[in-house]
C-alpha cells in the first residue's frame, strides 16, 4: 500500500466520527507549503474582502516543471486550509508524471482548517429580492455572499495567479466540497464560463430546502456548454453519536438533509446529463460519511485537472 492511500485511510479513519456534524475546529498544523516538495514550489498571498470583514490566505502551488506552450491548466480549490492540510506529496508527484497543473487554495486567516463564519457567507448564493440568509445549521451566521466572493476570485485572485505563472485560460477548474460544492454548482449555474471543469464533492444540495435545485432547473431551461463533475458520499445519513441529538446543528442538519430524496445528487446529475450541454461524471462513495468526502474527493479533482478523467464514468442518461 502507498504512502498517500495509507495516509488517506488514517484521515477517514479520524474523520468518520463527524458523519453528522463535521468538526470546524480543527487546527492546519504544517502542510506541504511548510515541509516543501520537489515537484511544486509554493508562495503565499493575504487579502481581505471589499468590506474588510473576510480575510483570506491564498497558496498558489507552481509546478517545477517549465510550462506546456498554451500555459499551465489550473485549479482553483475551495476551503483552502483543509485541501492543502488533506495534501500529499505523492499527488504532486503523479501529476508531475501527467502535466501538472497550477494548484491555487484559496483559504482564510486562521490557523484553524476551516473558518466556519466566513464560508457560512462566502459559499451560500443570495436569495431572490434581497431576501437576508439565514445560515440553515447555525442560525447566527449570515449567508448569501457567493456572488460577491465569486467576483473576488475573478478579479482579484485570478489576476494574482497570472502574474505568477503562465496559465491557460481554456482549463480552469474549481473543486469545492459541501458548502464549497455547494458554491461550485452555483458557480456553474449563474456564470459558467468562469471555469471549464466544476467538480463537486458531497455538495450542500439541502441548503435552504434545495435551494440549489432551482438555480439548476433555470440552468437546464436554457444551458451553455459545461462540464461537471459530481461526487457524493453514501452514508450522509447515518445516525448521530448518542448523546449528540441535544445538538441544535446536528438536529439542524439531520433535519435539512433529511428533506431532500436520498437521491438528489443521482437525480441532478441526471438532469444535467439530459440537458446535452457537456460531460456529467458521477461517482458515489457507499462507505464514506460526509467529512472524508474532502479528501476522498481531492484526488480525482487533481487528476481531472490535469486532464484524466480518472475512471470516473460519465453519466449516461436513462
């Protein structure tokens, strides 16, 4: 068994306890932009949001290989913190062998691996009229900065890769896990040039009683070329810990997931399918909770950037 698959069971391993409600509080500790690779070299960007109440922490990761004549295709990943803390060197390595695109992680300023307030707004799209955003599982944080943060991205950290590192423009991808997913098919919905590949993983599809699903229907009215990637886990709907059902998140949680079909993701990877518009590959991970979906899914994400399908079917409509 290889160092990165061992390194990945222990993750699930540690991870499976937070099936219902994923632990936020989690410090980084040392990463790969700490220990170094020999097949990427790593820099740092800070910067804050327009009203100064979000402050993020970029790594762009450069491959030390020289560029393809088009640039290096990139990928851009949410939940910076926690991608780069889930990061192994033999990735790195297999994409070396593959061509290797620009990996961008696009985090905050904490120590910790998430910071829950400010992706709670940053990856919620806003409701229809201006309507306030109520986060569903914690009701003191505020949502509906997506497009907002979608456009800090566009202007402001694009702009800082390109300066950076020969890029080509024709393969961009975002990789986003729950909430992160969940801004990724926004993304998709409301501006799909912005990306070539959105991959998704474990996305939030209960936000909001479904929320997306209607940002999805409008999309398949009237779609423009795409290409998605969806990956989910199976066992979202396993039973809290006892002792765990006084836990007003968890309770909220169990309650909006609960409020979808169990197959929603089968069912919206189907709808895209039909539209005809690109590529939808869906895989589903029976025996992974929702927590190790993220580093479940950071493989396949890296690869598909880099240009490999990596066994990951297409969806074929019924």
């Amino acid at each position: 068994m290889n160092r990165w698959l061992s390194t990945l069971l222990v993750l699930l391993t540690l991870s499976g306890a937070a099936v219902a409600k994923p632990d936020l509080s989690q410090p980084l500790g040392p990463t790969l932009a700490d220990r170094g690779s020999p097949h990427y070299r790593f820099s740092r960007q800070e910067l804050a949001s327009v009203d100064g109440q979000r402050h993020y922490r970029v790594w762009i990761a450069i491959p030390e290989q020289p560029a393809p004549r088009a640039g290096y295709p990139v990928l851009y990943l949410l939940d910076g913190n926690a991608a780069l803390g889930a990061l192994q060197d033999a990735q790195l390595a297999d994409l070396a062998r593959r061509g290797p695109p620009v990996l961008v992680f696009i985090g905050y300023a904490t120590d910790l691996r998430f910071d829950a307030t400010a992706r709670a707004y940053d990856y919620t799209p806003p409701l229809p009229g201006g309507e306030p955003v109520i986060d569903d599982i914690a009701r003191q944080r505020r949502g509906g900065g997506a497009d907002v943060f979608l456009d800090l991205i566009e202007q402001r950290i694009k702009p800082l890769v390109q300066a950076q590192a020969p890029i080509d423009r024709q393969r961009q991808s975002l990789w986003g896990h729950s909430y992160g997913g969940l801004l990724t098919l926004h993304a998709l919905f409301t501006r799909p040039a912005s990306f070539q590949r959105y991959i998704a993983a474990d996305p939030s599809l209960w936000w909001q009683g479904g929320f997306i699903l209607q940002e999805a229907q409008a999309f398949t009215a009237n779609p423009r070329p795409f290409d998605l990637t969806l990956l989910t886990g199976g066992a979202v709907r396993e039973r809290p810990p006892a002792g765990n059902d006084a836990d007003p998140q968890v309770r909220a949680r169990r309650e909006a997931v609960a409020a979808l079909p169990a197959n929603a993701a089968e069912q919206l990877a189907e709808q895209l399918a039909v539209s005809g518009h690109g590529p939808v590959r869906y895989r589903r991970y029976p025996d992974l909770s929702h927590g190790p979906m993220l580093p479940a899914s950071l493989g396949p994400a890296l690869r598909l950037s880099a240009g490999d399908d990596g066994g990951i079917a297409r969806w074929v409509p019924h």
